[in-house]
C-alpha cells in the first residue's frame, strides 16, 4: 500500500498504537476524582498540556483539549460570536475548511455577516482589502495558516498584526502548520490543530486561547479545561497526542526535509512524464507535504480510481456528493475554471513515505494517465 493522501490524515505513529492499550489501563481514574489514581491521570494531563503549550510558546492555561478541530473551530467562531453585543461582522478567506466555512454559515444565519477577503491567482490574501473590509463591527478576523488542499502558507504573522493593529481578534486554523510552520502565536487569539493530521489518532485536537477574551464555551457540563470545555477528558488521545507532538518536535528537521525532497522527486519526475501539468501556486511557497496538480485531459477521479486498483491513495479536493464530483471550492476561489478542478489532484505525503513509494508512484501514474486519456475520447 502506498497512502499519499497524508492532508486527510495521517496513519499514528506505532510508538503511539502500541502505547494505547497500556495508557488506558494505567490512566483510567477520572481526572476530576479526588483520590489518587484520578489524580494521576489529571497529571497526565497537566503533563501533556504544558508540553504542547512550549511548542507554541504560550502558557498551559492557554491550550484546551478538544475531540478534533471541528470542535476547536466551531467553539471559538460561535464563542465569540456569542459573547459580540454589537459587532456582526466576520472576516474570513473564501478557502477556509468547511469546518469553518459551515459555521460561518450558520452564524450567518442568526445575524452575523460574513465577509471574505480576495485573495490573488496563487491563493495568497489581499492584505489591503482586509483593513478595507475591517469596520467598527468586525467580531473576528479568521485565516488558515496552511490551505488543506493546495498548501499555501498564509503570512499569517502580517494578517495577525493588522488584526492587532486594528484591535480585532484573530484566529488561525493551523491544522496543516501545526509544527512544521513557524507560528507566530504573539499575533494569533486563537488557533486550532488536530491530532490526526501530526500522526495522532483521530479523535483528539486541541486550541489555543487568549484568555483575556472570555468566549462562551461550546459544550457546558461538569467544568473541565478550566471551565471551557466539559466532559470528562480523553485521557489516552491526549497521552497520544502529547506523543506524536514529542516524536515530531524531536525529529522535525529531519521530518520536514525528508517530505521536501520526497515532494521535489515527485513534482520533478511528474513534469518529466507529463510535461503540460500545472502545479498549484507553483510561485508561491508550500507546505513540505503537501502538492495540488491540474492533469490535463483527464479527469481527477479517474486517475484516482486507477492508483486506487494499484494500492496507491491519493485524492481530489473536489468533494463526492451524490455520487459525482464537485468543483474543489478552493481551486474556485483561486480562480481556476469548474472544468479545471475537476482535472486536479492533491498528493500529501508522510514520514512514513519512501522515495521508492514515490518512485512507484509515477511510474502507475505512467500507466494510469495513457489509461484514463482514452476515456474522454
Ligand atoms: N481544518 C483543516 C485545515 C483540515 O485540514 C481539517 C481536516 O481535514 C480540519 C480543519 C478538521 O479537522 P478534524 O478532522 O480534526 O475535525
């Protein structure tokens, strides 16, 4: 099996799989008992919550464990949106997650107005039209760090002081960034990761708050995450999580070089083989791991049920819904024609990934292109 769809999730680290059953034997007391087998999970936790907090140089009451950044998400748009008296107005990228983008939508339907910021033909935002779209009602600005389908890196550090300038809240999805992007968490109020996507099993993420802004939390219950996140905590996908950070914190040079060279053996022997290919926001810089292609001639799916029949998983941005793709929003938004992003293709690579994965790769993709051409004729 060759697994290149590594932006949809990651497969855990096995120093993490063959933790799991140990961890939920030793820490199963609940971390809000008095008595001290509860405490000794609650300082599993503690333990876990101050690690991750280095790595983002911010203070332990800062990082709230959360199921996944869907949740994290969704708790600091509705949070903040719930504690806004006057201001309805919210500044997003047109290529946020759905996660992002859907609550958008629903706040918008209690009130709230949601504005996107353009962005250029590379998928970089337009910095001037953001202070132009900032008024006296803008609750919130929110841009992803790292885009899921393409890779572009956001200036996140100029969009972040321009929020600061202005003295509006910034939030940053950087499930995609997370470690292997510098964060600059001084400009940034609030941000989300996921453990799936650092080789973490699903199930477990995290934010980043500022607490001088007291948002209202998404889920009220027993108190738990200094009151802003209840339910009894994911002991385990915590441990797990604090885990895969430390693997990826230890090893991130070697990680974030081995997935750029693993990128530039893929994208310079793709050109090779197809010539008339268009990498994504090929100007700009990318994430490491992380390669969207337009193939000309063909469309996406089929290429993708061919490497599929060789056990190679790759996929498209487009989503599938009733059985036929749909236009990637994203490559939309970047400017590019329906008819376009159905020829696209998104590769994400891993650390457990091998050249020779690579290598085997192009040359199904070899194959599988004269393939699938013929099917449009
Ligand atoms: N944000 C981005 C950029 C993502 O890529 C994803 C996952 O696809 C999410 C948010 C949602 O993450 P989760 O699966 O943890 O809810």
């Amino acid at each position: 099996m060759i697994y290149l769809d590594n932006a949809a999730t990651t497969k855990p680290f096995k120093e993490i799989l063959k933790n799991l059953s140990s961890w939920g034997e030793k820490y199963f007391g609940n971390p809000s008992s008095i008595y001290s087998i509860g405490q000794s999970s609650k300082s599993v936790i503690e333990k876990s919550r101050k690690f991750i907090a280095k790595t983002l140089n911010v203070s332990s009451e800062d990082i709230i464990f959360t199921s996944c950044a869907t949740e994290s998400n969704n708790t600091i748009l509705k949070g903040i949106a719930d504690i806004s008296k006057t201001k309805n107005e919210i500044i997003l990228s047109p290529f946020e997650h759905k996660s992002v983008l859907n609550t958008g939508k629903y706040l918008s339907r209690k009130g709230f107005k949601i504005k996107f910021v353009k962005i250029d033909k590379n998928g970089l935002i337009d910095i001037e039209d953001l202070k132009r779209k900032i008024n006296s009602k803008t609750v919130l600005i929110g841009i992803i760090h790292v885009n899921n389908e393409t890779g572009v890196i956001q200036d996140i550090k100029s969009i972040g002081k321009v929020a600061k300038e202005f003295d509006i809240p910034f939030f940053s999805d950087t499930v995609q960034s997370y470690i292997k992007e510098e964060i600059p968490t001084e400009y940034i109020d609030f941000l989300s990761v996921s453990g799936h996507k650092i080789n973490a099993p699903k199930g477990i993420g995290f934010l980043k708050r500022n607490r001088s802004i007291d948002i209202t939390p998404l889920l009220h219950g027993g108190g738990q995450e200094y009151g802003f996140r209840s339910g009894t905590e994911n002991i385990i996908y915590i441990k797990a999580l604090e885990k895969a950070v430390y693997i990826w914190i230890e090893n991130r040079e070697i990680f974030i070089n081995k997935l750029y060279k693993l990128k530039r053996l893929f994208i310079n022997g793709l050109k090779e083989l197809i010539p008339d290919i268009k990498i994504v926001s090929e100007d700009v810089k990318t994430a490491p791991n992380i390669v969207n292609v337009i193939f000309p001639k063909i469309k996406a799916q089929d290429l993708i049920l061919y490497l599929n029949s060789k056990n190679i998983f790759v996929s498209s941005g487009s989503a599938c819904s009733s059985g036929s793709l749909q236009p990637s929003y994203v490559l939309l938004a970047y400017g590019f024609t329906e008819e376009e992003t159905i020829r696209a293709v998104r590769f994400s690579f891993g650390v457990q990934n091998t050249e020779e994965d690579i290598l085997t790769t192009l040359e199904e993709i070899k194959k599988g292109y004269t393939i699938v051409k013929r099917f449009l004729h």
